[in-house]
C-alpha cells in the first residue's frame, strides 16, 4: 500500500475511531483544526483510491469503511520507518532513543521483560 500523507494519516485516525461512516462523521471525530468539509472529502477519495478505504452509497451519502485495521498500518509503518532511518534495526531505534534521553532506564527495563516474557 501507498504510504499516507500526514493529513491523511490524522484523517484515518478519526476514521479508524469512527469505523465505518460518512465524511461527516469522520469530521466530528478529526481533532482540532478540523479541516473543511470539502477538504476532508477530496482526502477520504484520495484514501479510498489508494485502498485504505472501501464505500457503498447508501441514498444521497457514501458510507466508507477501512479496508486496513489500524495495527496493521502501524505495523507496516513502523517496519518501514525503521528500515528507512535505522537501517532495519531496532537496536538501532531504541539506542537512538536512549541516548537522546527520551526513554528511561525504567521503561528500557520494562521492554526487556516484555521481551523475554513472549
């Protein structure tokens, strides 16, 4: 799958939360700023032509639903991302991480157990 845009990203967000529905909805759930109507219209088309989304029209509305779980995604980007900026190494990230101070001694404990526990 193509990779999302940032506004896309937040889009899906809201979506995801939302399960299926019709832009309106995901607009209730979009955090603020929320964009205009027709702006988060033309994302959710460019996101259901990308294959992050299915529709059916239900009378005058499209009804849209995920055609991706968010873990999925998650999982797929975040094995890109450290592809791409760690060369497909998570000792790498949470070496980073630890020395830019933004992961505690704690929680480094706290990953190993839940390591060694699965």
């Amino acid at each position: 799958m193509e990779k999302l845009t940032q506004q896309e990203e937040i889009a899906m967000l809201a979506i995801w939360k939302t399960g299926t529905g019709s832009v309106k909805d995901f607009l209730e759930q979009h955090p603020s700023p929320q964009p205009p109507y027709t702006t988060l219209a033309s994302t959710i088309r460019n996101l259901e032509k990308k294959g992050y989304l299915t529709s059916r029209k239900t009378g005058n509305v499209y009804e849209y639903t995920p055609a991706i779980v968010e873990s999925e995604y998650k999982q797929k980007f975040m094995s890109g991302f450290v592809k791409d900026y760690f060369e497909d190494s998570y000792k790498a990230l949470v070496t980073f991480f630890a020395k830019e101070k933004k992961i505690t001694p704690e929680e480094l404990k706290e990953i190993v157990r839940m390591i060694e526990k699965n």
